[in-house]
C-alpha cells in the first residue's frame, strides 16, 4: 500500500485511479479503513440487495448427491434441476475436498499480493490476452462499480499456464480443473440426454467444452455492504459454470416463477453448478440460463471460483438439430459464440439482455 494514501485523504482519492489503474483493486480500498461507501460504488435502490427480505424466503435450489450418478434418478433430477431452476449444488462428486481447500487458500494468497505484483497480470501489463487481473466487471462501462477484485485464467494448455499463471496459484487452479473434468463430462453427457442427444461426438464437445476459462474472485471486507453489490444480476455465457463458494456465501439466484431472489446457502464440500445461455441456446430453452448476483459483505473477506466450460471462440452455437427434430420452432438464431461473448463483456451486468442478441 501506498504509504502517503491515508483515511484523512481518501476522500480526495481518484478512486478509479487508485483503483483501476494503479492495481489496488477494491482490496487495497477496504485496507484504507473507509467508514463509509465511496458513491463510486452505491447501486441504484432497484440494484441493492436487501438480505433481510430475501434471506426471508426458504426455498433453495436444489441439493444432489452424485455418488450413483449413473442412477437414472441422479439424471432426472439433474436436468429437472437445470430446467426449473437452472442451478443446483452437488455433493460427492468426486474432486477431493484438498483441492478445493488448497484452492481457496491460493486464492487469498494472490490476493495477498502487493498491488504492483497484481498488476503485472493487467490488461496493459500482462504479456498475454489469456491472463487477466481486474476489478469490478468492466469498469469503463459501467455507473455504478461492483465491490469485487478478479483474476481471470483462460486455459489454453498446461505449458502456457505452467509458464505464464501467477506461481502463488498456478498449481491448485490447474489441480481444480483437472479434477473437475470427470465430473464435468458426467454432467454435460446427462443434460445432453435429456435433450435427445445420445452421443457427445469430437464436435459436440467443441461445442459444449471446447474451451475453459478458471476466475479467481475477490470481494473484500466492505463498509455498508447493503449500498453496493460484489457482482450485479446476470446470467452467464458460458455451458455450464461450476462454481466453488467459501463458508461465508453471498451468492443469490432469481427464482424465475416467483421473480424472488434465493439465498444459496454454502454447503460444505458442494459445487454450485448453473446453466449458462449457451446451453439455454443449445437446449431451445429448455435449459435455463438464470439471473444471478453476489451481495457484498460487511465482516468478513469473501471468495468465490467459477470455472466456466465455454464452447470455442469460433464455435456457431444454436439449437441442436436432435432438440428440433420433432418439429419444435427454433426461438434462437446462430450465432457465432465469440460476437455473444464480446457483447456480453462490452457492457455493464443487466441481467438477461445479452441472450436477447440470439433470440429468432
């Protein structure tokens, strides 16, 4: 930290400045003992979440056990899950609670960093495109910030990682992908299933999985955590996002009959798992891609790390042919799936509106 960056001036900060361009993230915001939200950060009312409302609601997503997931009850809960709700936790999935844990400690580790070590992984430092440190989601786009650090890891191969991702998490980032490869086919080929699809051939797979990307999330102690948001509402872009969440929780998922908000509640050794619009696209909707956002906490340091299972860049994604085969009307166009992805990132989190890009 800056020694001559004190309270007394902080008001004065050029927050974006500090924040963005100099590295400090939002961590090195919460280190100068701010007692209150600078405005950069206070969301609009509609945006704020209220957790005393909606922790008011005790529905949950659903919780399954994947030890018999080749029980044809494992698989109808898996995708009536994907279809009501679009989420679900799994326990017993098979990636040992080790790496998980050593994930998480990795994880603080690189954010432990001084912020000039963190910013030689930045968009203008990082010596490649693959890599990238951040805060917020995109920062020049945005009105209100979002009270999250990042580190966002494209895998590309093991040699480039080996080479190129930060030493201090390199090893237990790589560990948790690999890992969770089994269990990632294991879903994919049962949400496939349920959509007619009896075979993942080598283009299928492209589609489904032909590239990963590994974010590592940060969201630190915040003063009145209610004003502003760790991620605002979205859906993903991705097929699926597997995602591994701290003790603490945060994350909240639109129930889409109610509109409600639902806490997700951590439970312990889980992974979250969502539908992401690629799949909704793929699925002609019958998989859904749902709102989803992460509230800001006012006691403790917060984590979460998402793997996002992509289709390639160059990918046309579009409703499989074997979900259209029995005449149903397609109500999604082909698109390429680096154009959706670009408009996704070009703008601010609002919700469902990207998908609005592939509607036919």
């Amino acid at each position: 930290m800056d020694p001559s960056i004190s309270i007394s001036n902080s008001n004065s900060l050029n927050i974006v400045d500090f924040v963005v361009n100099k590295g400090h993230g939002v961590k090195g915001l919460a280190e100068l003992g701010l007692k209150t939200l600078p405005y950069q950060y206070i969301q609009p009312p509609q945006e704020q979440i209220d957790t005393r409302i909606v922790d008011a609601h005790h529905d949950s997503i659903p919780l399954i056990d994947m030890s018999r997931c080749d029980d044809p009850k494992v698989a109808e809960a898996v995708c009536d899950a994907a279809q009501k709700w679009g989420f679900f936790q799994i326990v017993n999935h098979g990636v040992p609670i080790r790496v998980l844990e050593d994930l998480k400690d990795a994880t603080h580790t690189f954010f432990a960093l001084p912020a000039e070590e963190k910013q030689k992984y930045s968009k203008e430092q990082s010596v490649t495109k693959h890599i990238r440190y951040g805060t917020s989601f995109t920062p020049e786009a945005e009105k209100a910030l979002e009270w999250k650090d990042y580190l966002s890891l494209f895998f590309v191969s093991e040699d480039e990682a080996a080479s190129f991702w930060p030493p201090v998490c390199r090893n237990q980032a790589l560990e948790y992908m690999r890992s969770s490869e089994i269990i990632i086919k294991k879903l994919l080929e049962i949400l496939m299933n349920g959509l007619n699809v009896k075979e993942i051939d080598e283009t299928k797979e492209s589609i489904l999985m032909g590239s990963k990307r590994i974010n590592l999330n940060y969201y630190p102690i915040c003063p009145n955590p209610g004003l502003t948001v760790g991620v605002g509402r979205h859906s993903d872009v991705s097929t699926l996002t597997i995602l591994l969440q701290d003790d603490i929780g945060g994350l909240y998922v639109r129930n889409t009959e109610t509109m409600k908000w639902i806490y997700v509640a951590p439970v312990s050794g889980s992974l979250v798992i969502n539908v992401g619009d690629a799949l909704q696209i793929m699925s002609n909707g019958k998989y859904k891609s749902v709102e989803h956002r992460v509230s800001a906490n006012g006691s403790r340091n917060r984590i979460l790390v998402p793997i996002f299972v992509n289709p390639k860049a160059s990918d046309i994604i579009g409703p499989l042919p074997e979900v259209l085969q029995s005449g149903e009307k397609p109500l999604y166009k082909h698109v390429l799936y680096s154009d959706y992805v670009k408009h996704f990132f070009r703008k601010a989190h609002d919700g469902k509106s990207t998908i609005e890009l592939a509607k036919a």
